[in-house]
C-alpha cells in the first residue's frame, strides 16, 4: 500500500462504475481515473448544467473514456428511485457513495430529513438498496462509501436521527459520517451472513482535502469570515483533491480489499498514500448497526430484500 498511486491502479476495462458526486472535487477526480483505466463512468450528479460541464472537461482530460451523465439528487428519494430504475446496465461493478455536503446551516432535505444525515447518509442507503440486485449480480462487486476522520466527534443517536432535538452543524456531519461507517460495517456483515461475501463494501477517507465542501457550509449561512479562514485552511494544509481521492481509489480497485476496512491517508490521517486508518469504536457496534440500518429502512422505504432469509 506504501506509495500506491492512479498508476497502480489495475485494468477497469469491461467494468461499469456508478459514482455520485462526481461533477466536482474527490467525485470527480475519483470517475476520471476510473475512466482512464478504461471503466464505463456514470457521473451521478444533482446539477446537470455541472454535471455536463464535468463530463466535457473529463471528455477533454481522457478522450477515449466511456463517461456518461445521469441526475441523481440524493436529497430526494424520489430521484434515488428514478436512478436506479431507469440504469441501463445489466452489471455494476463499483459503485462509489462519494457525494456529500458538510456543516450546512439546518435544514430538510424534500422528503423531511436533516440535509446531513439525509443526503450523506439516508440517499445513499437508498441508492445501494435499489442497485443492490445488480451489485450481487456481478462477480467481484465493490461498494466504496466516502466517510470522514471528523466522525470521530459523535456517535450516531437512534432517537434523535434527524437532529431535531438541538442542531449542531459539526455534530450533524460527525453523526452522518458515523452513519457511514456503520452501514459499512452492518452491510459487511449482512453480505457475509447471506454467502455474498464476493461483493465488498468499504470505507474510505481523503484526509484535508482541499474541496468546494469545506466553504459551501460558510458561505450557504453568510458567514464571509468562515469562507476565508476555509479557504486559507484549505490552501496552507490540505493536499489536492487528486491527492485525497487515492484512498478512495484503493478501497474500489486494489486487489485484496477486505470488507468493512476504511482506508485514509498514511500520515496521521491527514495526507499521504492510502493505508488503513483509524475508526472510533462505535463504528464497529453490530447492535447500533442494527439499528441503524432498520430506521434506515423504515424512512427510506427501501428494503434490502435479496439479504433477507
């Protein structure tokens, strides 16, 4: 794993890999390579004058790649459901839970839930439920959910899922990142249980990354202030979006993955080549799996059927 780079990663000719987010920073960067390792790139992306702006310029960056565009807003489980019904293939083997929003000023998402925990984690179950036959139907499989060392600030609470108790902004992204790990984990362990282990769910992280998403949360509350010290944070600490989506890449393409690991940067977690990476206790709880994973499917209505005995 030491110094592991886009270079390294194997041949993705034949393969089809759905990634959200990916109009702009880690998605993007993240179905970019793919493409040129001679994937089918679905850029799944809520804007789709961005959306359309992205696939020109990675036409323009790789131009024999198979990139295609479909909207998909994973704040509104309507378009989820549209998404994966009207997916052409008959085979996906990767798909990529990059997108994501951070630190927003409250909000709902159309269907009524807290945009963090909607969005980062709610669209995204959503999404791998409904693809899932597809997902179990090809050989080798990987489903690679983007979560964030800043889980580490809460635990998930089960009665308080949509935050309407007392919103926090950092404790509503730390909660949804937890959310994403433990789905990891509890999908890992699910696929298991059913004798699919042949399809791998994994974590990943990039670290300081420097993004749009560390400034869309400022500027969305009017906050000049915080937008400029994110920006400066971004420009004196972070390491590239291509830097910060080597992780990711790992967790979807290296050989020898292994389910429910979460993979970040080497140094400290902070930046540097892919290695394993740290994850607070809680992620790894069956029974908060449990639980997470049953009002889940209770707020979604997405049932994940083909685990069921």
């Amino acid at each position: 794993m030491a110094g592991w780079n886009t270079h390294d990663i194997p041949d993705q000719s034949g393969r089809v890999a759905v990634v959200t987010g990916a109009n702009s920073g880690l998605g993007y960067v993240t179905a970019r390579e793919l493409a040129r390792k001679g994937a089918r790139v679905v850029l799944a992306c809520r804007s789709e004058a961005r959306g359309e702006a992205a696939r020109d310029r990675m036409v323009a960056e790789v131009p024999d790649g198979d990139v295609e565009l479909r909207r998909l807003d994973l704040g509104d489980l309507a378009s989820v459901r549209e998404f994966a019904e009207t997916c052409p293939y008959d085979r996906l083997d990767l798909l990529v839970n990059n997108a994501g929003v951070m630190a927003l000023p409250y909000g709902t998402t159309v269907d009524g839930f807290e945009t963090q925990f909607g969005v980062n984690h709610l669209g995204h179950f959503a999404l791998t439920g409904l693809l899932l036959p597809t997902l179990l139907g090809t050989s080798g499989a990987r489903v690679v959910t983007v979560s964030s060392p800043v889980h580490a600030m809460a635990d998930i609470d089960v009665r308080d899922l949509n935050s309407e108790l007392r919103y926090r902004r950092w404790i509503a992204y730390a909660r949804s990142k937890t959310a994403n790990l433990l789905f990891t984990h509890e999908l890992a362990r699910r696929l298991a249980a059913q004798g699919t282990a042949d399809v791998v769910a994994a974590a990943a992280h990039p670290g300081y990354a420097d993004t749009d998403l560390q400034t869309a949360g400022p500027r969305m509350a009017g906050r000049r202030a915080g937008v400029w010290l994110m920006r400066i944070g971004n420009r004196v600490f972070a390491q590239s979006a291509d830097a910060g989506a080597l992780p990711t890449l790992y967790a979807a393409t290296a050989p020898g993955v292994r389910p429910d690991s979460f993979t970040g940067p080497s140094f400290a977690g902070w930046r540097g080549s892919p290695a394993p990476s740290w994850r607070a206790p809680w992620t790894l709880d069956d029974r908060a799996g449990e639980r997470l994973w049953e009002e889940s499917e209770r707020l979604t209505g997405v049932a994940y059927d083909a685990l069921k005995g």
